[in-house]
C-alpha cells in the first residue's frame, strides 16, 4: 500500500482550487470545522480529505484503491467542463452537460454527511429489529430476522458501491431541472465552498414534501467557484443572473447548511442568519458555540 492513494479527497482539489485566494491550487483557504469550532488556513491538496475513505475489498484479484483511481480520472474531466463555464460564463449542451450533472451528483453523494446519514439509518433499523425481536420473544412467538450477520455486509465497501449507485442514478435527474448561473457583483463578497456543497432546499416547506432533488418548490445549488455559482428549480425558472450581498449570503447559507467543514479564500465570509441578517465567521461560530447540546 505504500505506494497507493490514501488522501481521498471528498471534496476534489480542482474544485477547491476556485475557492483560493488567487484561484489556483496552491493558493490558500481558510477551513472552519463546526464541530471542533476551529478555523487554520490550508491548501486544496491538505484540506477535505479522508484516509482511504474509497477503499474497497472485493478480493485480491482487484486493486483496492480502484474507485479513488477512477474519480481521479473523473475530475480531470469535470475540471475542463467547470473551467469551461467559469470561463464563458455559460452551460453546456451535450457531453460536456452530461460531465457536468455527473459531477454534481458526485459531489451530492460523495461527501462523509450522506454516509453517515446511511450509516444512522441503519443503526436505527438494528435497534427497531431488536426491540420488535424482543418484544416477541417475550410473547412466546418464534422470531426470524435477518440478525447480525446480514447486516455485516455493510461495511465501507458496500458504502462505495452505494455512493457509485446513487450518483448514476442521481445524474440524470439533475438533468431535468432548469439550471442557471449565479455571478457575483463586483465589490461584493465571495462564496464559500463546504464539504456538503449539493443541498436541496425547500422553497415553501412542508412536512408532506420534504425536499428532493425531484420534489417541486426545491431550489438545489452549488458553488462552482468563490464568485459564480448554479442555481436550478424543478419546475419553474429561477431567475436574476448577478447577485450582490444579499444573495451571496443566502448561497452560502445553504452551502454552509450541513456542513461540518467551510471552505474560503483567506478572508471574512457573509451567510444569512435564521432572523434574516447578515452575519460573518465570527457570528457563525458564535452561534455554533452556543448552540443547544
């Protein structure tokens, strides 16, 4: 292993790179974790990243690292089609559409919170069968469950196969929304990047439709770098190209909603608060440090 890949980025350096203070990737960015309330400045390559967080066990017959190898490959092409619209400030059509929904899929998927989330929900399932097993038992009824052993089978490799099948699957729905660019005004502040950066928000909450990538009234963005972004609807246009202040703080509210980690250049960063102001780094990790246990 000594020669293989162990720094698995969740968060790919190319993208890390538009978040930079000179957009390149060896700039530098700030790094806040709302865990460990800590904020130290990085580089692309030293940030966002899991050791052989893509590893899988298939058998000795395949390369373990294969799946880290592969999105490698990826990104290299992902990183012309963003450069791309950076550049034209404009989507694509075709082929380079198509790279583009998939790494927005990816970058949906990809990240430690949905493993987690999978990892939580499955928990939960244990526990439900337990008590249910033991409730019965207690009735004197036989019990058959699928026990211990069928749940051994989701271990990380099974975790990686599942973030590959959920990002094919996902891509072609991303495709069926209407997607627009986001630039930000001159003098206004940058955006952020996060390690959850693919978040679907509600636009009219409700307890019957909670949001989806294809639930209606849900707004899904992205940053594609520290001053343009994509915005996209299900079923309706979103409208107003360039965005001030006020719209870079509600883009990086919902880039920084379920974040454990923020990424930015080397400065003060703007997002939204519940009451509708605008707060900075110090108000967000103000709040993070009084927030409820």
């Amino acid at each position: 292993m000594s020669d293989q890949p162990r720094k698995h980025h969740v968060v790919p350096q190319f993208y890390l790179a538009g978040f930079t203070d000179d957009g390149t990737a060896d700039g530098n960015l700030h790094v806040v974790d709302a865990s460990r309330l800590k904020t130290w400045v990085s580089k692309p390559k030293d940030a966002a990243h899991r050791r052989d967080f893509h590893e899988i066990d298939v058998g000795p017959s395949v390369d373990p690292m294969i799946v880290e190898k592969t999105l490698a490959q990826f990104e290299s092409r992902w990183s012309v089609v963003v450069r791309n619209v950076v550049e034209h400030q404009t989507l694509p059509n075709g082929e380079e559409l198509d790279d583009l929904m998939d790494f927005v899929a990816f970058m949906a998927v990809r990240v430690p919170s949905i493993r987690g989330k999978i990892s939580d929900f499955l928990d939960e399932v244990r526990q439900k069968e337990a008590f249910a097993r033991k409730c019965l038992e207690q009735q004197g009824r036989h019990v058959e469950t699928s026990g211990d052993d069928e749940f051994a089978v989701f271990d990380q490799t099974w975790h990686v196969g599942q973030m590959l099948k959920m990002a094919q699957g996902l891509s072609p729905l991303l495709k069926q929304r209407t997607w627009q660019l986001r630039i930000v005004e001159d003098g206004a502040p940058d955006l952020i990047c996060s390690d959850r950066p693919v978040v679907p928000v509600s636009m009219l909450p409700s307890i019957h439709h909670p949001p989806g990538f294809m639930t209606p009234n849900t707004v899904v963005t992205i940053p594609l770098n520290k001053r343009m972004a994509m915005v996209s609807m299900l079923d309706f246009d979103v409208g107003h190209r360039m965005i001030g202040a006020t719209g870079v703080a509600q883009l990086n509210s919902i880039t920084g909603m379920h974040a454990g980690q923020l990424y930015f250049p080397p400065s003060d960063f703007i997002w939204r608060k519940g009451d509708g102001t605008i707060g900075n780094r110090e108000d967000l990790l103000n709040d993070l440090r009084n927030a409820p246990a």
